[in-house]
C-alpha cells in the first residue's frame, strides 16, 4: 500500500489575461519547466477539488478557489514549484455554423434561456453534445454539425471578482501580487497568477 501523499496543485497561472501577458521569454520559461500534462474534458475542468492522473500517469490532488472554471492552455503550480500544463480534452460536442447574424444570434439567445454553457466563435456557436438540445436549434432551420473537439465555453457576464470589493465596471487585472511577486489577474471570476515578465 502506497501512503506517499498526494502532491497538491492549488494555483493556476494563466496564459489568458488580456492585459500584460507574457513575454515570449517568460513563456519559455515556463514550457521549458513544465513537462507533465494533464488532459481533461470541461466538466472535470470545472471542479475546485479533485484527484486527478496526469499523462505520465502520475496522480495529484487539485485544490483551487471554489468557482475556478481551468482553460486549455492554463498550469496548475503546487507549493514547491512543480508546474502541470492544462490540455482541454476533445469531447462530443454540438456546433452550429451561419453567416446569418440574426439567426445565430436566436439561437444563441435559446440556448442561454436554458442556461446552456456556450463557446462563441465567429460565425459559430457550441455547446456540449445533447440530443434535445440539437433538435430545438434544427427547428430553428439550423444546422448542427456533431464533432469531437475543444470546449471552453464563455465564462459568463455575471462572473464576479474575488477582491473583496466593488468595481462599478467589468474588467480583468490584478490588484494586487502573490508571494513571489507575479502579478495576479481575474480571469472568469478567478484571481490568477500571471508569469512575471522578465526585466
């Protein structure tokens, strides 16, 4: 029986913000640290505390701040450094593609009365595979293309900031830095690390 305890990632680093990202160094920096990944599908990515098998095989325990919604592209960061690269898993999900605006924009609209997590691109929209879903959209005369791929939904309007205080307007950037100086950053409601850029 093996009682070696779980090694825990409770940080994420985020290459997402849409202010001061990450030069090509620091990015670097990072790739090159990093050599463990961890693949998962969006529902999983959406649990705050969990065990989880990395690619290589070995298993951690993630424990991150309740709301924190992982994106393909974001790394997990335990206490002593050790870096995990987040990889958003191909899943069944539902695409609908047009060029006409009014009628995606409709059923978008129905799909969010329903409170359906969606991915918005342009000209397209996606939303995780459901039958019932599929046939309401195609009453609309749409088309719904069934595909294995990527889900990062939009993280919602309501998403609320972790500071401790109001902003009268939505915006995502840090306040303040964590422990070892990094900038944070809100992304989906979520403080971040961002990678400090080198001087």
């Amino acid at each position: 029986m093996n009682d070696t305890p779980l090694p825990i990632f409770s940080e994420v680093i985020t290459m997402h913000a849409r202010h001061r990202l990450p030069t090509k160094r620091s990015l670097t920096s990072i790739t090159e640290r990093c050599d463990e990944k961890l693949i998962l599908p969006f529902d999983q990515r959406q649990k705050a505390r969990q065990r989880a098998r990395l690619c290589s095989g070995r298993e951690i325990g993630i424990r991150l701040p309740r709301g924190t919604v992982l994106r393909g592209g974001d790394y997990l960061r335990s206490a002593d450094g050790a870096l995990v690269e987040v990889v958003a898993a191909h899943e069944p999900v539902s695409t609908v593609r047009t060029r006409n605006v009014r009628e995606l924009t409709r059923a978008a609209y129905h799909l969010g009365n329903r409170h359906v997590a969606l991915e918005v691109g342009t000209s397209w929209i996606r939303y995780l595979a459901d039958h019932v879903l599929d046939s309401m959209v195609e009453q609309m005369g749409l088309v719904v293309i069934h595909e294995e791929d990527c889900f990062e939904p939009e993280a919602g309007a309501y998403a609320g900031h972790e500071h401790g205080h109001a902003h009268p307007h939505p915006h995502e950037h840090g306040h303040n830095d964590s422990d070892d100086g990094a900038p944070r950053v809100i992304f989906g409601g979520v403080p971040r690390t961002l990678w400090p850029r080198n001087p």
